[in-house]
C-alpha cells in the first residue's frame, strides 16, 4: 500500500518541492519500475499562452517538464487533461504519437472529453496512421452516472477505450462524514472549497445524505465500509478499467484498497438495491429501443 500512496503524494507537492519529490520516489522505487502503473496530465502550465493547452508545443515540453519532475524515464499513460478546441484533432493526436514514439510515454489518454471527442482522435488516428487514445478519465459515483453507463459504453465495445474513473467518493461526500453538517477539519470546509460546502448543504445534498445512510445498511450487510462499498460499485462496472483514489493518509488508502475483496460481494441483487435506493440509474439505449 505504501508504493501507491507515496506516488500520490509526489503529485500533490508538484515542482516547487523537487527535494521533497525526490526523497518520495527514492522511497517507492525500491521496487521494480515495471510493476508500476504511473500517469500524468497535461493541459495547464504556466502563465504564457504557449504553457497550456494541447499544441504540440505543450505537449512536448509539458510532458517533459513533468518526466524531470517525476525522475522518470517515462510515464505509462499521459492524459490530455481536457478538450483543447483552439488546436486542430490532428495536432494533438500526432504530438501524443511523437511523445510516445519518442519513448516518453507508453499510451496516451483524455480526460473531461466527450463521446464524440474520442471518437473523431480514433478516427483521425486511423486515417493518418497514428495512435488512439486508449482510455478516457470520467467521474463516477453513485451521484454521477451518466457518461460512463450511457455516453461510453458504445466507445467500450467500438474502439477498446476503458474508463479510469475518479472521485468514487464524491469529494467525500460518500464516506459519511457530512451526514451531521460540514466538519470543521474537513475539505468542505476550507474556502476554496465554498462551492463544496454549498453542495452539501443544499436540499439536493440533503437528500444523498439520506440516501448514503439507506445505503450504509447495505454495507453493514456486505461486512464493509460505505467507501469500500462504493469503490467496488465503480469497479463492477464493466467499461471501468481502474479507479482513481484520493486520499490524505494511509489509512485512508487502505480501507479504500479493501474494496477489493468487496467486489465479488455485490451480487445483481445487491446492485438492484444499489440501483432502487439511488433512484437516478440512467436510461442506456437498449433500455430505450426495448420498452419501444
């Protein structure tokens, strides 16, 4: 558990802790760089117009700058951290196969892109001989269904594009500590996190409270946690590759990672249950063409 966490921590100082970082990697690296899944993003930079974004230019130098960052020889993923409208498809998609070409990376991936998005960089990636993005970075939970259980499955089945999903606890919404309020020491609270706070607060976040309680049951049944319970419900999902977790301690961490042992516990059953207490299961198109 401890090679993941340190990993995380290195991207949450980012550059201005360069000795920092390089006591953490030193740290996690102890064992072998091929059993470990590393990615890092690009799109935001630095202040000039020519630091953020998906150019060419960016993606290079931004990619590069963060292998130095890193003490890496390369990344096993770079995701393009958003859709980049004032670049041309073929642009992005040929820079991605250049970093990759070029050793940097192994595969490239979106993050915050549409069907659609993904679909025309498959299509101009065939068209001129390039590489497709292998997987799309989309939030998911039990409050966000929409795009990973409508919008991506026909991209699944189509092209081979996986979901790394993130957030599966909602910003920590999911792990019950706002049931009573917003605690003092906790995210919701700091005012950078207003928005947050005002989320939780309202009628709508009222109402997933007491839904998060109906569904604490249903972990106490499984013999787990609401966490837990909720990360296996992201990992049952057919299209969902991996999970992204977010943590701020060990402990943390490792109660998430037992969601694993939770996975083969959540029956059809038990997800229909999921599913009728949620109350907010999204309509796939199969769904529509069968009750037509």
């Amino acid at each position: 558990y401890y090679v993941p966490y340190v990993l995380r921590l290195v991207f949450a100082l980012g550059p201005t802790n360069t000795q920092t970082n390089t006591h953490c990697l030193s740290g996690c690296l102890f064992c072998r760089r091929s059993s470990l899944v590393i990615t890092t993003k690009l799109y935001w930079g630095g202040k000039a117009e020519t630091e953020r974004g998906l150019s060419r230019k960016h993606i290079v130098e931004g990619l590069k700058g963060s292998l130095q960052r890193l003490q890496l020889e390369y990344v096993d993923v770079v995701f393009a951290n958003r859709p980049d409208g004032n670049t041309p498809m073929e642009e992005i998609v040929r820079a991605m196969t250049h970093v990759i070409n070029q050793g940097m990376s192994m595969y490239w991936g979106t993050s915050r892109w549409s069907a659609m998005e993904i679909m025309e960089a498959y299509s101009v990636a065939r068209q001129f001989n390039q590489i497709p993005p292998v997987c799309e970075q989309a939030e998911y939970h039990f409050f966000q269904r929409d795009k990973v259980e409508t919008q991506l499955p026909e991209l699944y089945h189509k092209i081979g594009v996986g979901v790394v999903s993130w957030s599966p606890l909602a910003c920590g919404i999911i792990t019950g500590k706002y049931e009573n309020g917003v605690p003092e020491s906790s995210r919701a609270s700091m005012k950078s996190y207003q928005w947050l706070n005002d989320k939780i607060l309202s009628e709508d976040g009222r109402k997933q409270q007491a839904k998060l309680k109906e569904l604490g049951h249903i972990a106490e049944k499984l013999g787990c946690t609401l966490p837990q319970l909720a990360v296996a419900w992201c990992l049952r999902n057919e299209g969902v590759s991996s999970v992204l977790l977010g943590t701020s301690n060990p402990a943390q961490l490792t109660e998430n990672l037992g969601a694993i042992g939770v996975l083969t516990k959540i029956t059809t059953n038990i997800a229909s249950d999921v599913d009728h207490i949620l109350g907010n299961k999204p309509h796939s198109k199969k769904d529509y063409h069968h009750s037509g």
